[in-house]
C-alpha cells in the first residue's frame, strides 16, 4: 500500500521522542507492505506511547471506560480497538502500542507487533463481512451483542477464547506476509500477572 494512501486515512501520533524516528520507520516498512485491502482503507488512529501515558490519555477521553480497562487487563504492549456502524460496518478504528519495552526489541520484533495489531482488525473486518447476512437479520440488541462478540469485547484474559483470537491473528500476519517478524515476536509475548500469579501471552 502507498504510504501516502494510507497516512491520508490514517493518523499517527508517537509521543514517545526517543523512539520517534525508528518506529515511524518501522511503521512506513509495515504499512509499505500492506496489500491495497479494503480493511486498511478505513480511517483510524496508531498510537504508541508509554503505558501509564497512554492509560492517562483514555482516562481523559472516557474515564475508567473501556479501552481504559482492556489496557489494565491486557497490560503495556499493544491493543486494537475497532468502531462499527450498528450494522457491523467498521467505520475507524484505533490502535496503540506500548513502547516501555521497545528500547531492548530488535526491529523485527517490533514490526511483529505492529503487524500483529493490524492483523486484529484485519480479522474483525473479515469477521463482520462473514456475518453481515446474519447480522441483518437480528434485532439490534442481539445485533449488538453478537458485534461484540466478534471484536473480542467479552474476552477474558487468559481464556480459550482469547487464544483462539491470538491464534486467528497470527495467521492472518502471515497471510499478510510477515511470518519473519511474527515468529520474531512470538512467544516472546509473556507478561507475568501478579493478580492471577501466573504467565500469560500478552496480545
Ligand atoms: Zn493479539
């Protein structure tokens, strides 16, 4: 995809000075790649900051809301979030990515990440068109909630489900091309939950 097509919809805030410049490079390599597919013609927002900054700033925007609390829930490294008509249609979307760790992350592995994000809503857009017949049909509650349901909104982490979702993602990223900077950032995912004590993969 062309960059400049992309960055027309897209906009890009890294308030992260240090890493300013490599991680606009690494997004333009990402972004480059990308095949011309309607889902990254959508408008939308990336993000990438430190994690209390980036908790500050959603709180600001709506607070303890959402996103907010997936945030707390998923911990500081990446999150995507889609927003869709009341038909399932996503109309924008926003994206962030948690740079704490980033200083000790080789380029791959970072662009794994990346990819790994937009993967999401790479899936959540195929999800929704799949679902569109059946999506029209229902009443809007039950519309609403099964809308839910396809962008992971009622997903625990760690849980079958989530796994499902992280296995559907890395999928796509190599459908996509980036296999060499999927396997550079799996595994590698793990934060350590001290609420549950236990490992878990980070999304
Ligand atoms: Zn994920």
């Amino acid at each position: 995809m062309k960059l400049e097509n992309f960055y027309a919809r897209v906009k890009v805030g890294i308030a992260d000075k240090e890493l300013k410049h490599r991680l606009q490079s690494l997004l333009d390599d990402v972004v480059s790649r990308l095949p011309d597919e309607k889902q990254f013609q959508i408008r939308g927002i990336i993000g990438f900051a430190k994690f209390d900054l980036m908790v500050k700033y959603w709180d600001c925007i709506q607070p303890n809301g959402v996103v907010v609390q997936e945030l707390r829930k998923t911990g500081p490294i990446g999150f995507c979030n889609a927003y869709t008509t009341k038909t399932g249609d996503i109309y924008s979307f926003f994206i962030c990515y948690m740079t704490d760790c980033f200083h000790s992350w080789s380029d791959d592995r970072i662009k794994g990440l990346i990819i790994h994000e937009l993967s999401h809503l790479s899936c959540y857009w195929f999800d929704l068109k799949q679902e569109k017949p059946n999506l029209i049909k229902m009443n809007p509650k039950g519309r609403e909630i099964r809308i839910n349901q396809i962008l992971g909104e009622y997903i625990d982490v760690p849980s079958h489900e989530y796994a499902e979702i992280e296995k559907q993602a890395r999928a796509e990223a190599v459908r996509l091309g980036f296999e060499k900077e999927i396997e550079a950032s799996d595994g590698k995912g793990l934060v350590f939950d001290e609420k549950k004590n236990c490992w878990r993969r980070i999304r």
